[in-house]
C-alpha cells in the first residue's frame, strides 16, 4: 500500500489499521493518501477553495452588517416628530453613497403645518407639492441620508 499505510499499520497493529482503511485510499498515480467522507473523496484543493469562498462569504456578510449598523444609526438620529414650528427653515446635507458620495444641500420652508422644499419626492407628480413631516422624512431617507441638519431660526444644529 505504501510506506504511509505501513508506518500507520507498524505504528496501530492490524485491528486500528482496519478500522482506518476504509477511511484513506490512495489512488493511482497520486502521492498522497486522501480522506474519504461518504465515500467520496475528498481533496485538499477543492477543500480549501470552498473554504476561501466562505471566508469571502463571511467577510462580505460582515460589511454588510457594518453598513446597515451604520444606516440605522443615521436614521435613528433623526427627529422622528416635527421639530419645528410655522415659519422655520430647516436646512439638511444629504449624502448618496450610490453615487460616488456625492453631496447635496436642501432647504425646507415649514408653513401652515406642512413643509415646502426643495428635494423632490420620488414618484411626485409635482415637487413643489407641500409635504407632511411624514413625506419629509421619507424625502430625507430616499436614495441616501442626512448627514446634518440645522433649524435656521435657532441656529440649532439637530443632527
């Protein structure tokens, strides 16, 4: 069988060596013993190349996490009330990951409660349509997020 088997049976007796060989096979030609899982072999190489993609797998799946982590907490800074009252002006910083990093500057007039601006709403029919803080909100987190805003009439910086 080769000098791996017969240092393994000099080294185990007949009985351990038994119970191993249906365990190892070495096939034709090859230069080492292979593990054999449900009678299949199994190979080094294509054993490490699963284990490679897993690695990547996991590595990817942690990114992910760390990203939606970091969405969660820039969503959760936002007030999640109407922080301001009639004739106040809120101005906001968004930032678009999806396009390069990108930043853009908008500015809300808030009048007879509901909100005038100038980020348009996705799906609006027509942008200068007054918003609820609701909308307003959703405006904010569309496509991106708020990387600081600022209540005007204070001077107050709210994220």
């Amino acid at each position: 069988m080769g000098e791996d088997a017969d240092r393994v049976y000099d080294e185990l007796g007949e009985a351990a060596f038994g119970a191993l060989a249906g365990y190892w096979t070495r096939r034709r030609g090859a230069r080492r013993f292979e593990v054999l899982h449900n009678e299949q072999v199994v190979r080094p190489a294509a054993t490490e190349r699963k284990r490679s993609a897993l690695r990547a797998e996991a590595a990817s799946a942690r990114d992910q996490l760390r990203r939606a982590e970091e969405a969660l907490r820039r969503l959760e800074r936002l007030p999640l009330v109407d922080p301001c009252a009639d004739g106040e002006v809120l101005l906001w910083t968004k930032r678009f990951p999806s396009s390069g990093g990108a930043a853009y500057t908008y500015v809300a007039l808030r009048t007879g409660g509901r909100w005038f601006t100038t980020a348009k709403r996705a799906g609006a029919r027509d942008a200068r349509a007054p918003l609820s803080w609701t909308d307003l909100y959703e405006v904010m987190n569309q496509g991106g997020y708020v990387e600081s805003m600022f209540r005007m009439a204070r001077g107050e910086r709210l994220v």
